[in-house]
C-alpha cells in the first residue's frame, strides 16, 4: 500500500466534489468509491479475493469459481471464503450492506479529539481500562517515520512513501512489500526513514538511510499477509538519537482484537490526509480475520479509511500490565468485502499476525538484502 510521493503534492489540494453517482456526498470517499459502497453486487461469489484473483471491473459473477482461489470449489452467491468472523459481527456479510464508517475515528495523532469522548467511535462506550489507555503518545510518536522508498523495474526513478517504525537502535521495522515489490520481483533501490516526521514543524529531524532488510523467505514465493513484515538496519543509533523505541509483542492468536482496541499510526498518503505530512492515529473496529487458507493463521482486519502511504505502520496497543504501549502489528494492506482495482478507498486494513509462528518466519527463516 506505498503510494506515490508526488514532489510536487506539497501545494494545497484542489478541493474535489464528493458526491457520488447518486447525489449524495460523503466525508471522504471519492465519487466513484460511493458509487461502488451503495451499488456493490451483495450476490457476487467473491470470497476475499487474493491479489492474484481479483476479478476486473468487468467481471461478471458466474458459477465457476475463481481461477487460483485457495478453496477450489465453487461458491454459493454471497458467501464468504477463509474468513474468521469477529466476536461482535457473527456474520460478516451483513459488514457489506452499510458503511463502515461509524467504525473508527482517525484524526491527527496530537489531535485534541484523542483527549475526548470522541476518541471512540459512535455509540461505543468504553470499559473502565479502556477509558485508562492514556491518550498522549507522546513516548511512541517519536518512534515512528516516513519511508521515502526509490522503486525498482519500471518505475525507476519515481518515489513512493510507506511508514516505518523504530524497534532498537539501529533497527525499524515496516511491510515487505515496502522492501520487496512481488509484481515486479525486485527490491527497492533504496529507502531513506524519516522518523517523527513533520512537514510543518521548523525544528530539524533526523533521517537515516536503511542498509539492510530481512523479509520471510515465504513471501517471495507467496506474498500473503502473514509474510508482508520485514525488519530493517539503518546506517545509525536513530533509536537513540530519537530517544524512543516501540516495542514488538507477540500475541496468541487474532482472537486477541475481539477484546482489545488497537490505534493505527502512520502516514497516509492520500488528500484527505493533507498528503502524510504528519502522523495521523486510527482507531477502529476489528471486523474479521481473513486466512489464505490450508494452515495460514487469520490476519486481522480492523476498520479506517487510511490508504496508501501507511504500509508498514504500527498497530499500537496499550498492554496494562506493562504499563507502555506496544506494537502488536503493523499495516499490511486492504481487505474488504468489496473490490474494485481503481478504487483505492477500502476502508480497512489487514496486518500480518504477530504469533510466534510469524515471528519465528522473521527470525530464521528470512532473506536479507543490502541497499548500500
């Protein structure tokens, strides 16, 4: 989910209508992406298309199954493949029949929303050690940056951005993907984190260039969720000269977000986020687990409307028995219930799961690369 850094994004954006085919508006989905919201086909037999089975936008629903799909066998209109339904949504497809909006709040992540009741979303009302997750991350923003990643193949010479976070002194973490590109079978030619990263902040940061990432062996040859997490050495003690480190934890199983309230860091690259050039925080509902099927763990899906340029960012979550806010994952990409390739505004985001399982793929079973 990089997303292009167009140098030249740094001008006010041009206010764009967004009303849809309809004539209704909407806080920040694009015309078409409204239109796709209120007229998906509720009856098409997609499942939780991989990205090599996405159908076109001509695709036409027949009885056949997917080319490619991990479950071979044909679907019954409207059902749902390799899904692991959240606690508090039994049934999934019901998600697909309204927006998701009133799901998670998003704002600046110093925004004075998070100081408020309004740091939950609509109609949530939550327990008393929730209410106790402290508002001011002012610890953990610090430890999170800006990838501006140099791409490979045919898009050489172009920038896009991702996000990163710090996990040592001289070690960060992002998605594989932001490393590795899967369609083009290349790395990156280079990345470079900018960590606390503030377009309109006067004060100079600092930045490093990354020397080294190690991404699972397994997502070369398959590029599933549970294998887009790679970690990073960079060229500098920038954990130390930041003074701030986020730590990694590991859970159990996705069961974890049936009782737990993660908030999304990062850099979203899109308009309505004035182009990522400060941290913004999501806090959402979890939906579902979405499996690649055979033994794959279910990756979580969580909903918000950040996009492209939050690949990579920390899924932080406030663990009171440690007293500090953890990473529990980070961003890998979209899962939603509807797809059309042109339509970046998804409205979730999946995460690699952090079990031991995933981290032990990281650990031992990885390739490195150096970039300089």
């Amino acid at each position: 989910m990089t997303d292009a850094w167009n140098q030249n994004a740094e001008q006010p954006p041009k206010r764009v209508s967004s009303r849809s085919l309809t004539g209704e508006s909407h806080e920040f989905l694009t015309p078409r992406g409204l239109w796709l919201q209120q007229n998906s086909r509720i009856d098409m037999a997609d499942g939780i298309a991989l990205p090599s089975t996405i159908p076109g936008e001509n695709f036409i629903p027949s009885d056949q199954p997917l080319l490619g799909r991990i479950d071979d066998q044909p679907l019954d209109p409207g059902t749902l493949q390799n899904l692991r339904p959240a606690r508090r949504y039994p049934n999934s497809a019901k998600l697909r029949t309204g927006p998701l909006t009133p799901l998670f709040v998003a704002a600046l992540a110093d925004g004075p929303i998070w100081k408020t009741p309004q740091a939950w979303p609509a109609g949530y009302e939550p327990t008393q050690s929730e209410r106790a997750i402290p508002a001011d991350l002012a610890s953990v923003a610090p430890a999170i940056g800006k990838l501006a990643i140099r791409l490979p193949g045919k898009q050489a010479g172009q920038t896009a951005s991702g996000s990163a976070f710090i996990t040592g002194p001289n070690t960060i973490m992002t998605c594989a993907h932001n490393l590795f590109d899967s369609n083009e079978r290349q790395w990156s030619q280079g990345l470079e984190f900018h960590p606390g990263y503030d377009f309109y902040s006067p004060d100079q940061r600092p930045t490093c260039q990354i020397v080294s990432g190690m991404i699972p062996k397994a997502y070369l040859d398959n590029p599933l969720t549970n294998n887009d997490v790679a970690i990073c050495r960079v060229d500098c003690n920038i954990g130390d000269i930041m003074g701030a480190e986020l730590p990694i934890q590991e859970i159990d199983g996705v069961g974890f977000y049936d009782d737990r309230w993660v908030d999304i860091l990062g850099y979203p690259a899109g308009s309505g986020f004035d182009f990522g050039k400060q941290l913004w925080r999501s806090r959402g509902r979890f939906l579902f687990g979405v499996s690649g099927g055979g033994e794959d763990d279910y990756s979580p899906v969580v909903a918000t409307h950040f996009g492209g340029g939050a690949s990579g960012c920390p899924w932080v979550y406030y663990d009171p028995d440690k007293k500090q806010h953890v990473a529990v994952g980070l961003t890998s990409g979209h899962a939603r219930l509807r797809y059309n390739p042109s339509e970046p505004n998804l409205m979730t985001l999946s995460s690699s799961l952090w079990t031991s399982r995933t981290l032990e793929r990281l650990n031992n079973e990885s390739v490195e690369h150096r970039f300089v």
